[in-house]
C-alpha cells in the first residue's frame, strides 16, 4: 500500500502531461487531415500519394518515430536560431506533437476519403440539381452523411494516440509513460500499473465521448451529441492547462515562491532513477524547485545537457570518453576524468561538479557456478567458449565502442547476441537463456544472482566514475551548486550498489525515494567523517 501511495503521488503531474500531449496532437491532426482528405476527394490524382506517406508513417515504430524528431529538431533549432533568433526545443513537448500528430493522420484521412466516396452520387447529383455549389454540396450533403465514418476515425486515431503517448517518456516528456518505464526498470509492478490502468482509463473516456457525438450524429440526438461536446471540450481545454496548474500547485505545496525549476536528467535504469531522486531531495532541502525527467537515451540526456534543456544529471566518465569524445582505447581513470572536464567546459560549456565517488562500469558477467565449472575468471578465459554461448546486453550495448573492442581483442565469437532491457538481462542470465552479460559494477543484481564480473586484463573497458554534470544556465546558479556539491567524493561502490539492491530486490523491496534517502544519509555520514 506505502508503494501504491507512493506511485499515486506521481499521478495528477502524469496524468495531466499525458492528457496533454494527447489533445494537443488529435487537434493538430484532425485540423490538417480533414482539409487534406477533402482535398484528394476533389484531386483524385493526389490520393494515392497521399494516403500511402501516411500509410508509410505508421509502418515506422513509434518510438522510432518520437527519436528520429529529436535530431530533426536539433536541426531545424540551428536553422532557427541563425536567421530568426530562436531556438526550438528538441526534447519534450515539440517531437512528441509532431510525432503523434503524424500518428494520429492515417485513420482520420482515410475514413474521411471512405465516407465520402461511399456518399451515393444521386444524392450529390439531386444537390447540384437544386442550383447547390459545389461547396454547399460539400457541407451540406458530403460531409454530414460521411460524419459518422469520419469520428470513426477520430476515435481510431484517439486511442492510438493515448497508447502511443506512453512511449514519450525517452525523448523527455512527461507522460504517464513514466511510470511503465520506471516500473519495467525497477521492477515495480504496481507502477506499470498505475501507468497502464491509467492511460486505459483516459483513452476509454474520450472514445466513450467520441462515441457519443458519434451516435447523436446518427440518431440526430441533439442533446446527447451536445452534453458530450461540452464533456469533450472541457478536457481538450484541461489537457491544455492541466500541467501548468499541477505544476503551480505543486510549487505551492512545497513553498517554492518563484526561482525557476531545475530539470533533472536521468537514464533508463534503477540507479539512475535513484540518483535523479536524491538529486531531487537535495534541492528540495535547499528550498530550489526540481522536475525530474526520466527514462532518456544516453544521447539524449547529453544532447539535451549541452543544449540547455535539462539543467543537471549524473553520467559516467567512460559514456562520454568514448561515445561522445570518440576516444578509441582506453586511459587511467584520472586522466580520462580530467580530459572529459576539460572538453565539456571547451565544447559545450558543461561544468563537471566532480566525481560523486563510485565507478559504474560495464563489466562481462556469468553465474559464479557456471564460471567455477568451466574455469573462467577473465574475459580472456572466455575466447575458447564464446562460440557455444550466447551473450546479452542492454540496448545499447551492441552498437557502443566498448563491445566492439572487448569483441576484437579478446577474439570473442558468440554463438547470438541478444538485446534486453536491463530488468530482464539479469533474469535471462541467472535462467539461462543467455551465458553471459553485459552488466553493471554497480549494480545489486550482481549479488543478488550471485553473479561474477570477469576480469579484463587488458584494460579494454574504460574507468566509468559517475560524475554530475551541470549545464551552463545551472552553475550561474550557486544556490543549484551549493545544494548539490556536498555530494561529491561521498558515494562508494558498494553504498551505491545497496542502494540499487533495495529498489531492485523482490523481498523487502524499497521504493525510489526511500533508496535515494538512505543513499543521502549514508553520503552525509561519508563527508562527516571526512571532515573530521
């Protein structure tokens, strides 16, 4: 029940973000398809173009889709900035409406382009008869006789549009999406509950609205057809200002009068989350207003650091060596630290706060028994085994550096490679359906399956010491690094892998904030007993 509590806390915010990027979309979309559909009715040389780009839209996964805005926007931000002075956020808000608003086209366009073909053409013939236009028979003929197939198609684009929203999360908006990420990662299932159960709930709604105008049009149930306009109405307008009064509402229960929000960034695993929360609790005790924004790419999140998008997040040294630096090969941990310093500041005006003090690396894993029974202790061991095993790894792995040169200096030749989110990379090793993985050394997962990380004897991996990154507007604010510097050189390892374990283990299971408040009293006792 405490987590329950815990995860409905988070609801209004969500709720009212996801309503929100809902509305926005399905306005946009039934504003630019119906005039669209319409006019390939009149243009029957145009129809086959247009309804198969918007047939080929929706062939494009959906996540594929939110993603692939994030660099098109960052594009269209420079061009933007250069001739008119204005940048274009490439996170949030603006990739998910023109994701979604893509989304929502197909179904609407092709009932309308349906129903009004299937309009008979004595009825139209009879209205030009009259002395009707052709813009009267239109509006007065065409269209309400084609209205029922046409909010067919709305509602079809509604509920796709709700269910797609939930996979907004990545590119950085808040959604009720957060909660499936969160809980898929942590492995809180009472979160991806909530997420579900919440985002069914609000898309049976509209098309239980949607339906309703839908059968006035058909019974001409003036009544009915008007209670559910107005119904709809007010959650359009709702989803509109929803998030702007949550956030009011929220600054006003927590006494915050006015200093801007610091946006925290975070990735898509349980310490990520955990840092982002105690990030969070340390701000909210310096009396500075927070939002946390989950669940985002490596790239992403960094991308998002350096254009100012998000003001702070936790990264890890050996992340940036390599996928952002392009560093080939790897160096010691504090040359690699202070040639990342450096470049951050030179580049992108990031500030690098320090090294909280722990190491997160990637490391090669397998079950300790399987290990003792085939003898293997480094991945070295593992060159005369690869070729009957089968090795998992995050989504990311496969396509970074660090894979690509363990593969080719230890000579690794696994029989597949597979792809998990972390949450179940774990599980599939300890069941083996896999051998190895691409683990966390920070991770409690690696105890609580009694794992084993393979030496790299080599020194292939590069160091990953978890370092705070601030963007340029956030060190202009002293009071953001005041509150968040005590926390640096304060976390070990094997804290920080507590940590993880007690949000990520089924028995005694902690929520996220409980975590990341015993990681701050556990970080405040560390520099107590440093400064004495």
């Amino acid at each position: 029940m405490d987590n329950l509590a815990y995860e409905l806390n988070d609801l209004p915010g969500n709720l009212a973000n996801h309503l929100m990027i809902s509305v926005i979309p399905l306005v946009i979309g039934v504003a630019v398809s119906l005039p669209l559909a319409i006019f390939v009715t009149r243009r029957a040389r145009y129809r086959y173009g247009v309804l198969t780009v918007v047939g080929v839209i929706q062939t494009i996964p959906s996540l594929a889709l939110l993603a692939l805005m994030v660099p098109i926007l960052v594009a269209l931000s420079v061009v933007t900035t250069k001739l008119f002075g204005f940048e274009i956020s490439a996170l949030g808000l603006p990739p998910t409406v023109v994701a979604l608003t893509l989304y929502s086209m197909l179904p609407i366009v092709r009932n309308t382009v349906t129903g009004i073909d299937e309009v008979s053409g004595a009825l139209t013939e009879a209205a030009r008869g009259l002395g009707m236009t052709e813009r009267q028979v239109l509006w007065k003929v065409e269209l309400p006789l084609a209205a029922p197939v046409i909010i067919a198609g709305i509602r079809t684009a509604t509920v796709w549009v709700v269910g797609i929203a939930t996979l907004a999360t990545p590119v950085g908006q808040r959604c009720l999406g957060n909660f499936i990420f969160r809980g898929l990662q942590t492995r809180n299932w009472t979160a991806v509950l909530v997420g579900c159960v919440a985002a069914a709930v609000l898309a049976i709604l509209l098309d239980m609205l949607l339906g309703g105008i839908e059968r006035s049009v058909k019974t001409r149930n003036r009544a009915l057809g008007l209670s559910c306009g107005i119904a709809l109405v007010g959650l359009l307008v709702g989803g509109m200002a929803a998030p702007t009064l949550a956030k009011r509402m929220s600054a006003g229960a927590n006494n915050f009068d006015g200093p801007l929000v610091v946006r925290i960034g975070a990735k898509t695993f349980t310490e990520q989350y955990i840092l982002a929360d105690a990030l969070a609790q340390l701000l909210d005790r310096a009396h500075v207003p927070s939002d946390k924004i989950e669940s985002l790419g490596s790239t992403v999140v960094f991308d998002a650091l350096a254009s100012g998008d998000i003001d702070c997040y936790v990264d890890y040294s050996g992340t940036i060596w390599a996928n952002h630096m392009k560093r080939a090969g790897t160096a010691p941990a504090a040359t690699v630290l202070s040639e990342m310093t450096d470049w951050l500041a030179t580049e992108h005006g990031v500030v690098c706060l320090g090294s909280l003090g722990f190491e997160n690396a990637y490391g090669l894993a397998m079950l300790n028994a399987k290990a003792k029974q085939l003898n293997l202790s480094s991945i070295a061991n593992l060159a005369n085994h690869s070729r009957d095993m089968k090795i998992g790894g995050d989504y990311e792995f496969f396509g970074r550096p660090e894979w690509h040169a363990i593969r080719d200096t230890y000579h690794l030749a696994f029989s597949e490679k597979v792809s998990f989110d972390s949450t179940f990379m774990y599980e599939a090793v300890a069941r083996g359906e896999v051998d190895v993985i691409s683990a966390f050394t920070s991770d409690g997962r690696i105890a609580a399956f009694d794992l084993v990380v393979l030496d790299d004897p080599a020194n292939v991996i590069p160091p990953y010491d978890a370092v705070l990154l601030l963007s340029a507007n956030a060190v202009r604010r002293p009071e953001i690094v005041n509150a968040l510097k005590p926390l640096i050189g304060t976390i070990s390892v094997d804290t920080m892998r507590h940590a993880n374990l007690m949000v990520d283990r089924d028995k005694d299971k902690k929520t996220v904030g409980e975590a990341a408040a015993w990681l701050l009293d556990q970080a405040g006792e560390t520099a107590r007993q440093e400064s004495n």
